[in-house]
C-alpha cells in the first residue's frame, strides 16, 4: 500500500532513505513508492546561520503562534520557502502573516455589516466583470504554481489577489456610501467573491478561514461540510481587454492620489478631471469608477492642453486637474522634467534590447510584442511631456 504519489523530505537523506526506498519499492511490488520528491531546504536566520541553541537564534514556535497566529506564522514561514531553497526565516514575515488574516477579517466585517436593499439597480456591473477575471487570471497562476511545487509563489500571488486587487480596489469600488444600502446583485457577488477567496487561501490560513466559512454570511452549513472539502473554483475565461483598460483606470486614481499628496490636498475635498484622449469612448464606462476612487466634481474631455493645470499620464493618454493658484509652476516644470529624463532612459534599454538580433530571435512573440508596446508608449509619453515643457 502506497498512501501517496508524493514525499516530501529534506535532501541530506535522499540516498540515505529516499533512494532506498524507491530500490525497495521496485524490488518487492514492482513499482515506485511515490512520484514525485519536495525537498525542503533547511530553516536559517535572516543572517543565513543554522538555526540552533548554542546561538540563540532558534525561536520558541509556541511563542510565535501566541504572538502572531498559527495562520500568521504559517503564512510568514511561506513567505520566506522558495521551493528547494533554504528558508531564511524572519519575524516580520510573520507579522505580515498576521496583518494578512486581520485584513481579511476586516474585509468580511465590512461586507457582513452591509444592509442590502433588493429595490436598488445595480450600478457595478464593470467591477463585478472586472473582479471576475481578475480572479480567473490570478487562479490559473495559482494552480500552474502549485503543479510546479512552487507554494511560496503561489501564496504570493493569493495574497495580491486579496490584498490587492479585492480589499484596496474592489471592494472600494462598489462599497455604499457610508451608512446607505448596497444593491442585491453587487451584495450577492460580492458574497461569492468572498467564498471563493476562502477555498483559495484555506491551504495557507486553514484556521481563519474555517471559521468564516461557517458564518451566516455565506448562508446555512452543516457541521461537516467544512472548506477543507469545499470544491475549488474553476478557472473561467479571461477578458484581458477589460483586465488592461481597468488597470489604466487604476494607474489614474493612483496618480490622482499623488497629485493630492504632492499638494497637501484633503482626499475629501473633490477635483474636476479633464481628459485628452483619442479614444474617449474607451473611458466612458469607467467614469463611474473614476469620480468614486478619485473623488472628482466632474470627468470632462477635451481636445486642447489644459494651461495652468497638473498634468500627467496614463497608458498613452494625458489627464488635467484643475488647481486654481495651487501650481508652483517651476517645481511643475522639475516634476515633468525628471518624468522625461527616466522615460528617455527606459526607452533606450528597450530600445536596445529590440536591437539584439539574439533576443529577438529566441523570445517568446508576446514577450518581443511587450517590448514593442513598452516603446511605443514610451515614445508617445515623451512626446507628450515634451510639448508640455515646450508649452
């Protein structure tokens, strides 16, 4: 009786142990005892030594799990396993184990304290379609990871899904306003996203995530029918048009925020946006979105440079904001003048690496058909940042 197709042991006794038994296997029954080998590296220090008594460097894990959870030191010990490599174990990827599990609590805090009124229309068709293959996308990397053994990448790429792309930006995308009601069908997806999460991150924070899943929020279960058995989502199709232009719409917002960083600006206090776009049709779904993450008065398009205004870029398309006498015009000028100078510079490396017959031979076509958007939206965006100095 073999109970597994694989074992996982540490290198030092793979002749030892592992190759003998594999003879063994062979010998007696006929065939291998198992398929596939992980090796675990061995745990050390931030400073690469062994872990040990005699040093001091050896922490209690009791300790840790009553400081930080036994998801979060789970979850921390993962952060820092890349597959075959040794584990540099450091306490703060525990903590950071332990704020992941606090951000998804508070996440399903905020969603179980939703009222929901079934009379409202829903106005987060985008985000939904948006988030639902933003999901897909994330769970093919996910499960390619994990058919490459490859855990500490795979948690990675859970942990931006959920940090990421559901709490900083879906969730403020179709949130109510601040005591109002959600609609029915954003409430309901939203519940689903959130049960799907679960099954995902459950391999990692199985703990966590078995309480929540028996909560009244994802409906009635029965004592044993557990996450832990939940069948896991399937991989559906991916709109990467939707994906690309949602993550313009993300980088403006950003930019948005900055703009107010730079100048000491009130997130509460709204800003009108211009923008000047060939496609402006391309934006026009996505305004809804804008004025929410970005807190504008009003979303305009023009055709014309905006004088006397902030300017910056996204994808290839110029954005305005209206300041009143809130520009130092010179620090502008400073501002746009280093944005020119790395673009011309990140131009040039593309550049040169087109140039290279050998890479251009030997890539992939849509890793050398990145490199040729890279410049060419290099390239308009310095046109762009060039006209503004000149203006």
């Amino acid at each position: 009786y073999y109970p597994t197709n694989d074992l996982v042991t540490a290198p030092e006794i793979l002749f030892f142990w592992v190759a003998r038994m594999m003879m063994v296997g062979h010998e007696f029954k006929g065939e291998a005892p198992f398929k596939n080998v992980y090796l675990t590296g061995i745990v050390r220090d931030k400073l690469g030594r062994k872990m040990s008594k005699s040093l001091g460097n050896s922490p209690d894990p009791l300790d840790l799990i009553e400081k930080y959870g036994a998801d979060g030191v789970r979850v921390g010990m993962l952060f820092s396993s890349p597959a075959g490599n040794d584990l540099m174990f450091d306490e703060s990827h525990c903590e950071q184990g332990r704020n992941f599990a606090n951000k998804i609590w508070n996440a399903f805090r905020l969603v179980k304290g939703w009222e929901v009124d079934e009379n409202l229309s829903n106005p987060n068709e985008t985000a939904i379609a948006w988030f639902e293959n933003r999901f897909n996308q994330a769970l093919t990397e996910i499960e390619e990871n994990f058919k490459q053994y490859r855990l500490s990448e795979a948690l990675i790429a859970t942990y931006k899904l959920v940090w990421d792309d559901f709490c900083a930006w879906y969730l403020e995308m179709v949130k109510p306003v601040y005591q109002q009601p959600i609609d029915a069908a954003t409430y309901k997806a939203t519940v689903t996203f959130f049960e799907n999460i679960l099954k995902i991150v459950h391999p990692f924070m199985p703990f966590l995530t078995e309480e929540l899943w028996h909560d009244s929020l994802f409906g009635e279960r029965a004592e044993l029918d557990c996450c832990i058995v939940s069948q896991q989502p399937k991989v559906g199709e991916i709109n990467t048009k939707l994906l690309n232009e949602i993550s313009t719409i993300k980088e403006v917002v950003s930019e948005i925020r900055n703009t107010r960083n730079q100048k000491q600006i009130s997130p509460k206090e709204a800003l009108p946006l211009a923008i000047k776009s060939n496609s402006e049709i391309a934006y026009q779904t996505y305004v809804p979105i804008l004025a929410k993450l970005g807190n504008l008065t009003e979303v305009t398009f023009i055709q014309d440079k905006l004088s006397g205004a902030v300017n910056f870029i996204a994808g290839t398309d110029e954005f305005f904001i209206e300041l009143a006498n809130q520009i130092d015009v010179e620090a502008e000028r400073e501002r746009i003048q280093k944005e020119l100078n790395y673009l011309q510079g990140f131009l040039k490396s593309v550049t040169a690496k087109l140039s290279n017959e050998r890479f251009v031979q030997n890539a992939k076509p849509e890793i050398v058909a990145n490199e040729q958007q890279k410049k060419a939206d290099a390239e308009a965006k310095i046109v762009m940042l060039e006209e503004g100095l000149a203006g």
